[in-house]
C-alpha cells in the first residue's frame, strides 16, 4: 500500500513545473500571434506591390504591341 501511495505521488505532475510551463506556452503563443500579425501585414504589402507590378507589365506589353504594329 505504501509502494502504491509513494508511486502515485511520484508519478503525478510537478504543479509548479505545469504552471511554468502553462507560463512558457503562453509566451510562445504570443510571440507566435506577433509573428503571425506581421507576415500578414508583410503578405498584404506585397500582394498589393505584385499586382501593381502586373498592372504595370501589362501595360508595357500593350504599348510593344502597339508600337510594333505602327512599325510594320
């Protein structure tokens, strides 16, 4: 019986090491939320530059086009 009561206590979870661990997670979880926000405003940034930057290949596309056939 006394094996039995010594195991369980061994094997039960270090309340402090949870919370700190609780503590860490909750850390990790912030920092990761942070990161998460600027990629998103890195990602919104860059799409809007990709589709100006097609907008303008496009144009340019147009203008060869038009000056090639006012050539030939």
């Amino acid at each position: 019986m006394i094996r039995r009561q010594l195991g369980r206590q061994l094997e039960a979870p270090d309340p402090v090491a949870l919370l700190q661990q609780a503590k860490d997670l909750g850390l990790e979880n912030s920092t990761l939320r942070a990161e998460l926000e600027q990629l998103r405003t890195e990602y919104a940034a860059l799409s809007t530059t990709l589709t100006a930057t097609s907008d303008d290949l496009l144009a340019a596309r147009t203008s060869l086009r038009r000056m090639i056939r006012t050539r030939n």
